[in-house]
C-alpha cells in the first residue's frame, strides 16, 4: 500500500475531486494554508495499491488537462501539481481509549 500526497494549484483542484471521485478514487483532503510554491493549493492524500499508481497518476494528469481545455488557462509555464511518494506497509493503526 502506498499513499500518494498530491498537493495541487487550487485552479485545478475542484475538477479533480470531482472527475477522481467519479472514478472511485478515495481521498482526503486537508484544509491547509501556507506558502507552498507561493501560490494557492489544496492537498489531497490517496491511499493506493503499488499496482494501481500508475492508472491514479494518469487520471490525475488527465483531470488537469481536461480543465486547462475548458477554462482556457493563459499562462504558459505551467504547474499543475506536485505529488510525494509514501510507502505505509510500516504504519499502525491508533485506537482511541
């Protein structure tokens, strides 16, 4: 088991939710602030199985696509998202007393 924390440009990331829950990915999404690439950005944590990383990758890059395509982004240098890589085969779980 993996997760994936995707931490994407607040352009695109209603659309993303949207069109990954669609799909069936399960997600969490942090309400955070800061200055992470100076802009603004929404995180997203996705547990996923090594096999299916690759599939979660393309349908986030697909997603991001597909809103640059309707809403016309203007800016050419563009940065969608910045993801990390974590493997929980180690985690425990905690349990409330």
């Amino acid at each position: 088991m993996k997760m994936l924390v995707c931490i994407i440009d607040n352009f695109y990331a209603d659309h993303v939710e949207k069109d990954l829950r669609e799909k069936g990915y399960r997600m969490t999404e942090l309400a955070s602030s800061g200055g992470f690439l100076k802009k603004g950005n929404t995180t997203f944590l996705f547990g996923v199985e090594e096999e299916d990383l690759p599939e979660l990758q393309q349908s986030l890059q697909e997603a991001c696509l597909a809103v640059e395509q309707r809403k016309q982004r203007k800016v050419k240098e563009v940065h969608r998202y910045t993801s990390f890589l974590i493997d929980v085969k180690d985690t425990a779980p905690l349990f409330a007393l």
